[in-house]
C-alpha cells in the first residue's frame, strides 16, 4: 500500500483527524485530497464502463445489488474565453435594450453611456454570471453559443437486502 493510501487507512482510525500539529494535519489534508482525487478518477472510469456494459438501465447483480444507469447533462464553458464573452455580450444586449427609444427605434448615445456605466459598475460586484442564463434568453443571447453539453452516464448501486 502507498503512503497516501496507508496515511489515510490510518486517518479513519483517529478519534479525532484534526489532533495533531500543524504539519501532522497539513500532512493528513495532503495525503486526503490525493486520495480522493484517485478515487474519483477511479468512479468515473467505473461508471464509464459500466454504463457501457450494462444490457439493461436496471440490472440486479448477484452479490451486489441493483445497478441503475442513468444520465445526467453537464455543461461547460466551450472555450477558456466563453464565460468573458458571454458576460460582454449580455452587458451589450442590456445597454442597447436600455438606450433603445422605442418611439423612433434609435439608440440614444446618453442612456447607452449611462446604461455601459452601470453594466461596468455591476461587472465589479457581480464577480460571475453562474445565475444570469434564463434571464439573458430575454435579450437575446443564446446560452448554447458559449457551452458545450455531454450526456454522462450516472450509476447508482443499491445493496441487496439481506434476508
């Protein structure tokens, strides 16, 4: 066994994980997170080819259990510019929905100016737009411009009750 695996076989053992000195907890943390990171890759490698084996979306395994496939969507940003992008776009969209003068259809210089000052100064206390995609619909902005959606399979196990 490694010393991360064998770190932290030894941390469930403690009454307490958070005794010890500064570098014993720093230590165990460390020895934690690379634990769980190759577990996670592990889960996911497992689910992957699991989805891809399995005949059915539920399967009862002797043994195990209840396996259930399912599928959830992600999304994330297409490209390391996408999220700045859609952030410029929706200010825009909003600056000209503001400045429009719906009586001669023509953009007023001074809402807009008004309007890309305010835009600026809520860019400064609105740090990101994880809420802003429903409502940027409404201005026109296509969210699925600026992300890419996978399907991934989900896989749940239930245990067999014992008799």
């Amino acid at each position: 066994m490694d010393l991360a695996l064998h770190a932290v076989a030894e941390l469930f053992l403690l009454t307490d994980p958070t005794d010890g000195s500064t570098r014993d907890l720093a230590l165990r943390l460390r020895h934690a997170k690379d634990v769980a990171r190759r577990l996670k890759d592990a889960t996911d490698a497992l689910e992957l080819e699991l989805a891809a084996r399995l005949e059915s979306d539920i399967t009862t395994l002797s043994g195990v259990g209840i396996v259930r496939r399912g599928y959830t969507r992600r999304s994330q940003w297409r490209d390391p510019e996408s999220s700045a992008d859609l952030r410029h776009d929706v200010g825009e969209a909003v600056c000209k929905h503001v400045a429009l003068d719906v009586g001669t259809g023509e953009i007023d210089p001074l809402r807009r100016n008004i309007a890309r000052a305010t835009v600026e100064a809520l860019y400064d206390v609105i740090p990101a737009f994880t809420s802003v995609k429903q409502p940027a619909k409404r201005y026109g902005i296509q969210i699925d411009e600026y992300r890419r959606y996978q399907d991934v399979p989900v896989i749940t196990v239930e245990p067999e009750e014992e008799p």
